[in-house]
C-alpha cells in the first residue's frame, strides 16, 4: 500500500465509498457465480427479466446501478433467495486474517496411518504397499 492509499483509509468519505464498492462487487460476483452454476448465459438471464443483454451486461459490469430490485428479480428468476448478515467491521477485520479453502473433500485432521499390501491387478500378481487411511 502506498501512503496516499494508508491516508485515504482514514478518511471517513473514502472508507463510505470503499463499503459501497465491496458491497456492489460482491453482488455482482455472486451473481455471476449463480449464472455459472446454474448454467444460464446472460442473453437466457436478459430473456428471463425482459431485458437486453446490454442491460444485464451493463449491470454485472458495474457500469450501472445495481438495486435491490433489480438484486431480487435476478434471484427470483434464478430460483434463488437472500439472506444479509450484517457483521461489525472490526471483528471481521480480524478474521479475514484467517485464509479458509472451500473444499468438497472432507479432510481428516489426525488420520491413523496403517500399511498394508494390497495385489495391483498386473498379470504377474505383483505385490505393492500401499499406506491406507481409517
């Protein structure tokens, strides 16, 4: 960070705008995520609402105004709901310090490691050891 970006991180103006601008970034890639994972292209998300596809583009793009709105018609379309958690910032500060890796693997804190051979499926019945996790 330069000095200039340190200062303007005291002056309550700026830090408004900053929370404005991480607010509607956070919308906007939420919904491109949900477009993403329900496999709907913006021309589809446009068609849905009965808008153009510029408009949605200009929307997601941040180069027009995002209301709550509009934020619940694309969900609705989207067969979605929201939920605000509002939080103090200070404490989130704090964990964001904490770096977390979404993940669909469940990961074992302590796994007791055993050895064992088990027969690889070769044609001359070649014994490998392998390690196995309980």
């Amino acid at each position: 960070m330069t000095n200039s970006t340190i200062n303007d991180m005291h002056d309550p103006e700026f830090r408004r705008l900053l929370a404005q601008e991480e607010l509607i970034l956070e919308v906007t890639e939420t919904i491109c995520e949900l477009l993403e994972n329900e496999k709907v292209s913006r021309k589809e998300l446009a068609e849905r609402l009965g808008k153009s596809k510029g408009f949605i583009s200009q929307l997601l793009g941040g180069g027009r105004n995002l209301t709550l709105r509009t934020v619940a018609d694309i969900l609705h379309v989207l067969g979605y709901r929201v939920t605000l958690t509002p939080y103090k910032e200070k404490v989130r500060r704090q964990e964001n310090n904490v770096i977390e890796f979404r993940t669909r693997h469940k990961i074992v804190k302590y796994p007791e490691q055993k050895w064992g051979l088990l027969k690889v499926p070769r044609a001359d019945n070649y014994l490998n050891k392998v390690a196995i996790f309980n």
